[in-house]
C-alpha cells in the first residue's frame, strides 16, 4: 500500500513548537497586552468601534447591552458573549477606570465582587470620553484590517485624542508575559505630554513634576516616590498602596478606625471578612465591631475599638496582616510597534506623540484632499454663474446629461467633475445671492487649505494644533488627583502589646518537657499538687508571668528553645500540658529540659553559663538568642556537644561581670572551686574550655554559682543514700581544669559515690527515690553543716531499698507576693 500524499511525517517537538509559538504571538498581539498607542487591547477596541459605528454614542440613548455584544461578536470578535461583556462592563466600572469609556443602566458589578446582571438586563452606550478616542476615525486617520470572515473593515488602532493608556491603566496576562499598568490623572498626563512636545530631551525627574505618580480610582494614599521613579525608568518597580484611615473618638471613651477609601482592585466584602476575622479568632484583642457603612455618598469601613486600647498599634496591625495595605507592582509591558516591551513613562508619551502626530497628519490629508476637491467645484460654479446665459443655453442645446457634460467641457473648458457639479445644479440656485455665497465659501476654503498645508509642511504647526486639542480635551474631562503620595514606604511595626492580650498566668514546664499556661483562675481553683502530669514526670518550672513576657528553654542534648508566653497552650492547671515535640521539630528522643529563663526584654548585659556532664564550660551572650525566624518549628544550638555521653547537666543566667565562682562537683567526689571570670565568653555553636580534670570514669555530676566570700551551703547526696551539706567555700578557690579536693572521704570497701549535689535553699524540698521505688523526703535544714571530709548521714537503707535511683528537688509555684497594705 502506497503513502498518502496529504499526510506528513512531521516530529511532534517541531509542531508543538511551531504551533505554539504561533498561538503565544497572537495571544500577546492579538489577545491580552495593550496597544501603547491608544491604551487598548483588541476585545476594547472592537467593542468601541463597534458601538461607535452602530451609533451607539454618548449623545443617543441606551441600548441593550446583549444587542452591542451581539453586534461585536458577529461583526468583529469570534469568541464567546462572557468575554465580550466582561471586557464591556469593566469600561464602566468607575472604581476600575479612572476615566469610563462606556456608560451602563443597571447593575455592573460592585466593589464586593458582586457580578453585574446579564447583558439582557443592562443597558449601554459610550461614554462622552469614548467619543474622544474614536474622534476622526472616519478620516482614514488609522489603518483598517478585513474583519475575521472579510465582510467588513475594522481599525488596527484608535485615533485616541488623550493619552488613554497611562490614564486607564491596563492589566493582563499572556504567554511569557503580563502587564500592571496603573491608572493616572487625566490632567496631569496631559500636561506631562504638553510638556515633552516642548522639551523632547526632558528628564524623567521634570516628568515626573507634571505627572508625580499613579492616581486610582479608589484613591488611597500611595507611598515611595523613590521606587515611582524607578518604576517609570525601567517600566518594573513596587510601592504600597494603603487605605484612607482616621481614628475618631466615640462615646464612652472608646475610639474607632473610620476607612474611607481602599487600595485599588481590593473587594470590599473580603477586606471587612477579613478584619472581621481577626476580630472572631482573638488575634489581637481590642476590636468590639467590624461594619461596612458603604452607602450611595459613598464609601465607609468602621473598625469601632474596645475601651483603652492601643488605636494606632491595631491600625498598623489591620495594615499589615490585612489588604487595608497592599504592594502594588508595576509590570508596564504593551505593544509597541508589534512587540511586548516593558516601557517606562517616557516611552508611553513619546510613543503616544509620534502616534498622535500621524493620525493628525492623515487627517489633516484627508481634509485637504476633500477641501481641495470641493475647491475646483466652487471655483467651476463661480465661472458658471458668471457666464451663466451661456451655459445654459450649451445645457438646452444638448441632447441628454452626457452630451451636455461634454458640450459644457468643450465650449467652456470645465474640468468633467465641475461639468458634472453645474449640470447638476437645482434651478433655485442660480439665483443672484448665490454667487456671493460660493465666494465666500471659496474663501473659507482657501484658507482651510492653507492651514492645512501650514499643519502638513511644518511639524511646528502640527505639534501647536496636538497641544490644542490635548488642552481642549484637559478642559472638558480633567478632575482633581484622588490619590494622595507620600514620600517614603512606612515601616509597620507592630508592638507585641497590640498582638496580645495582656494576662497574668501561671507558666510550667516539666522535665520531660511538657509545656502549659493556666489561667490565674484555674490556678486558685485548685490546689498546686493538684497539676496535671505523668507519674514519671516533675516540674522544673512554675512561676506567675504575664503574656508579654517570654522564656527560654535550655535541654540536655545542647538545644535551646524560644516561646512568647501569650504562645503557650492555654491549657487548665489540672490537664497536662502539651508535648514540645507537637512543634519542634530535630529533638532527641531522650531529650530532657534542664533550665527554663522567664524575662521581659533580651538583655546585652547578661551571660548564660552553660556546664556539661564530660567537663566543659562556657560562657554565651543572652543576645544571642534573640528570636530566630524559625523559632516556632526549630530549636537553635546553644552548645556544641561532642562525646556520646555528652550533656548539660546545669545552666545559668547572669550578669556579665557578676563577682561569683563556679563550684563543681564529680561523680568520684571531687570538688572544685574557681572564678566565674575563667570561663571565656564565646559564641552559641561553640564547644567551650575545659571545666575540671576528670579521672577516667568519673564525670561532672552538677555544678553551682556561689558568691567568692562567705558561706553558700551545698548538698550532696550520694548513690548509697547519704545526705551531707556543706560550705562550697570550704573547697579552696583553684583554677579551672584542675582536678579540685575530695569532698568525700573516700572508702576502700563500697565507696561513696555523689548521686546529686545541688545549693541548699531554705524550705526546699528534696525527694529521693531508691531502687526498689521508696520515696524519701527531705529539707535541708534537716542536716546540719558538715565538713569536708564528712560522708554525711544516711536517709535510706541501701540493703533494704537498693541504691538511690534519682535526686531531684521539688519545685514550688512562685507568685509575687500580694501587695495587702490599704
């Protein structure tokens, strides 16, 4: 079987390039960007001169909107009705369009999103400011194309008698490319062009006095001169768009946000929703109410305020997590000379010049090719009625019109076209008055060429006549600038006291690392032993705190955590807290919290001092863990951590300089004492120095901050059940990394080996657990101070109960005193 000749073998890459390049070059010059000319995309055009050229003018009545769309889609636009009226009633949407090209009866959508009746209920015409663009279109100004099926003629481009482009501004989306032109004053534009035909070489910064920056249909107050400017220098730049705000004080003390005008392309209905929320979800406290008061005078947004809060701190809240402020991004890309091109404002008034000066030109030809001809006409009526007897009695001498055409051309020298003007000729005008007529339209027309010509051969007269019109159409339409233009972008900073409510809450972290804030309610409604959590677990920390204040939480494995208080799970003083684990994310399975920091503000002036289990120390600036990006997902290192066995046993915050020594104790008994100043200050992701000199097997049990001079008691408890205190100070002060003295005698048969070693604190519980789970309580000031050679006394018994198994101290809630003086 033979090939077919009408298939080809082409490669699937060659026709899918092929055929969508062709499918993106009409999508972008055909479809979705403006013509830098005239402002328009090709659905806009069509639909102006379409109306238009149904006499569906601003001076005639309404039309159905579906007869128009009709009109357009069978004469001009193959594609679908929805698209046509979209495109239609977004030209009379007067808060999308600084100017409106198109006037509708009926509902055409809103400022919620609200969809406009079907095209069979609206009614529309173009606006008087459309009639402006379409100006002179029948004198062959611009080019015409054959429609779609070459029944009629459409026009390439409209005259545009204004700058339509940086008026309406333009938005779209095509293949590999999108444009965001914004909207400007009328009056402003105008005179920005006026300006640049005088002064062709101007610099952007005189532009820019005529025509300061966008100007929207919603107003709004526009902030950045500086990045305007570089946004009409390269045609790509980003400003804030904010609303016109202003808080007023209501009765009752109260205060409330009034909004009067929003940024532009934001719906109203999701912008209230939105704030509405806020309020709803308790993100910041403080908001009572959230109404739209929009009516026919127009457009009004109330944020009515709790009693004494902070207006300004909710306002600059509203701004930032709401569109009551948006980033507007200039993207100005249209079609010039058949090409997307990203422009910037020079460009789109010089590009509208050389177009405006063409379409003046082939109107200025258009009208003195017709003045001209019906100049030879008059002249040939002129020289008729002067010889008028004779004329008429060559017309009764001839047989029919033709023959007396060309008698008339013979006898006379008339030109066909004035022969045919005289034979044509109505008897009533070949009265006496008539001649003074047709010299004084002889006249008239003389001078009409005249000036003409003076337009065609002198481009001064040309660029005079474009300033006229550009002032005559500046005259009828300009109206004052609606946006207002502040200088610089505003930072939003929004205080934390705005964020929150503030409240005073009982904070607790366990061991294991369960977390909480319990209201002061659910608090006094129980007794503190009454805390929910596992058997296995215990509090390290649980102290009264406000929600503007903040912790840090310190684990053995080397991580350090970050939590505001407000963002603690508000959970009741009964229930157990919530894992850390439900948020961070890279802790160890056995991870444990060894210390918890509470603090108002990060301080400069103080130091964490961090001790580890293998016998290293250092010292870390609290700034450096001021909150990190990541905080709500990831610890941050406080300590390098080397050996397997390697962890914080203890850490500490102080002030820089504090005149204090650091007392270790190891699990063999050793002791030693040395200045705080030894351990050197260095970065978070550091390892630190040396601590003391561990033997083989013996590690670093705890160790304390004591004060140089004078008595600091310590316990000890060791794995056989012996409870000893002593005086920290009575270990001579040595330096760091030395081995330090015995602090413990030590035994030949079963020796004593340190359990827990911690400061002896008034009132301060300690509990022992054995090996076989019996329970020892125990306060300090139950032992007396012993000396250093001391093994203590027993508390347990290590035949009976085994070995202590775990040491820890129990915590106690800390509440401020309650201030009861009257």
């Amino acid at each position: 079987m033979s090939a077919r000749d009408d298939i080809q073998e082409l490669a699937l890459k060659e026709v899918m390039g092929d055929r969508f390049g062709r499918y993106s070059k009409y999508i972008i010059q055909e479809r979705a960007l403006p013509d830098i000319r005239d402002g328009l995309k090709p659905v806009q055009r069509r639909i102006l001169y379409a109306m238009d050229h149904d006499g569906n003018t601003f001076d005639k009545g309404f039309r159905k909107s579906a007869k128009s769309v009709g009109n357009i889609m069978g004469n001009y636009h193959p594609h679908g009705d929805s698209s046509i009226y979209e495109a239609m009633v977004r030209m009379s949407q007067d808060w999308k369009l600084r100017g409106i090209l198109i006037e509708m009866h009926g509902n055409n959508g809103s400022m919620d999103g609200d969809p406009p009746a079907a095209m069979r209920y609206t009614e529309a015409r173009l606006s008087k400011l459309s009639g402006e663009i379409l100006e002179d279109i029948e004198k062959e100004t611009v080019d015409m194309v054959w429609n779609f099926d070459d029944t009629e003629k459409e026009p390439t481009v409209l005259p545009a008698k204004y700058p339509n482009l940086l008026v309406n501004g333009s938005t779209g989306i095509s293949a590999g490319y999108a444009t965001d032109i914004p909207t400007h004053n009328l009056g402003e534009v105008i005179d920005g062009t006026i300006y640049l035909i005088d002064h062709p070489n101007a610099s952007l910064d005189k532009l820019m006095e005529y025509i300061p920056g966008p100007d929207f249909p919603t107003g709004g107050i526009l902030q950045g001169k500086k990045e305007i400017k570089q946004a009409y220098e390269t045609g790509k730049g980003r400003v804030v768009l904010r609303s016109q705000t202003k808080i007023e004080g209501i009765k009752g003390g109260k205060e409330q946000i009034v909004i009067n005008e929003i940024p532009y392309e934001v719906n109203k209905a999701n912008l209230v929703k939105k704030m509405d929320e806020i309020r709803l979800n308790k993100k910041i406290d403080g908001i009572a109410e959230v109404r739209d008061e929009t009516d026919r005078t127009g457009l009004q947004i109330v944020v009515e305020l709790k009693k004494d809060v902070n207006a300004t701190g909710i306002l600059n809240y509203l701004f930032k997590n709401t569109e009551l402020q948006v980033n507007y991004n200039f993207n100005m890309v249209a079609i010039d000379q058949q090409r997307p091109k990203q422009v910037g404002l020079r460009r789109f008034l010089e590009a509208y010049i050389a177009h405006r000066q063409e379409v003046i030109t082939r109107r200025s030809q258009f009208d003195l090719k017709k003045a001209r001809k019906r100049q030879h006409i008059v002249d040939g009526l002129i020289k008729a009625l002067s010889i008028l007897d004779d004329v008429i009695a060559t017309i009764r001498g001839s047989k029919d019109k033709k023959d007396a055409k060309m008698n008339l051309v013979k006898a006379y020298e008339f030109t066909e076209e004035q022969a045919e003007a005289i034979v044509s000729l109505q008897l009533y005008r070949l009265t006496n008055t008539d001649i003074t007529a047709l010299e004084s339209e002889a006249k008239d027309l003389q001078e009409t060429v005249d000036f003409l010509m003076s337009i065609l051969n002198n481009s001064h007269e040309l660029l005079k006549l474009m300033k006229a019109e550009l002032r005559d159409v500046k005259k009828k339409y300009a109206n004052p600038r609606m946006t207002i233009i502040e200088d610089e972008i505003q930072e939003l900073v929004v205080d934390t006291e705005v964020l929150v409510t503030q409240e005073d809450v009982i904070v607790t972290v366990t061991k294991e690392g369960y977390m909480k804030r319990s209201s002061l309610r659910s608090f006094g409604a129980s007794s503190p032993d009454e805390i929910g959590m596992k058997d296995t677990d215990y509090l390290i920390f649980a102290k009264q705190l406000n929600t503007l204040e903040h912790i840090l939480l310190v684990t053995n494995q080397g991580n350090m955590i970050y939590r505001p208080v407000h963002e603690l799970p508000d959970i009741r003083w009964k229930d157990v807290g919530e894992h850390i684990s439900q948020h961070i994310s890279g802790l160890e399975v056995d991870e444990v919290i060894v210390s918890v920091f509470d603090y108002k503000e990060m301080s400069n002036e103080k130091s964490f001092v961090f001790i580890t289990r293998d016998g290293m120390i250092k010292q870390t600036k609290m700034s450096e863990f001021a909150v990190w990006r990541t905080y709500k997902g990831r610890p941050t290192m406080c300590m390098n951590l080397k050996g397997e066995t390697e962890e914080i046993v203890n850490c500490y915050l102080v002030a820089d300089q504090a005149d204090l020594d650091i007392f270790l104790v190891s699990y063999r008994g050793f002791g030693l004492r040395y200045p705080l100043a030894e351990v050197p200050t260095v970065g978070a992701r550091a390892a630190g120095v040396k601590s003391i000199n561990l033997k083989d097997g013996d590690f670093v049990v705890n160790g304390v901050l004591v004060i140089p001079e004078g008595d600091t008691p310590i316990t000890i408890v060791t794995q056989r059940g012996s409870i000893k205190r002593m005086l920290a100070q009575e270990v001579t002060t040595l330096s760091r990394a030395k081995r330090g003295l015995m602090v413990i005698r030590e035994l030949k048969n079963n020796p004593h080996r340190v359990a827990y070693m911690g400061e002896s604190i008034v009132d301060q519980v300690i509990e022992v657990t054995t090996q076989n789970n019996t329970r020892y309580e125990f306060e300090a000031k139950d032992y007396p101070i012993s000396d250093r050679t001391s093994n203590g006394s027993f508390i347990s018994d290590e035949k009976k109960d085994g070995l202590v198994y775990s040491v820890r101290t129990l915590t106690n809630v800390i509440v401020p005193e309650q201030d009861t003086a009257n």
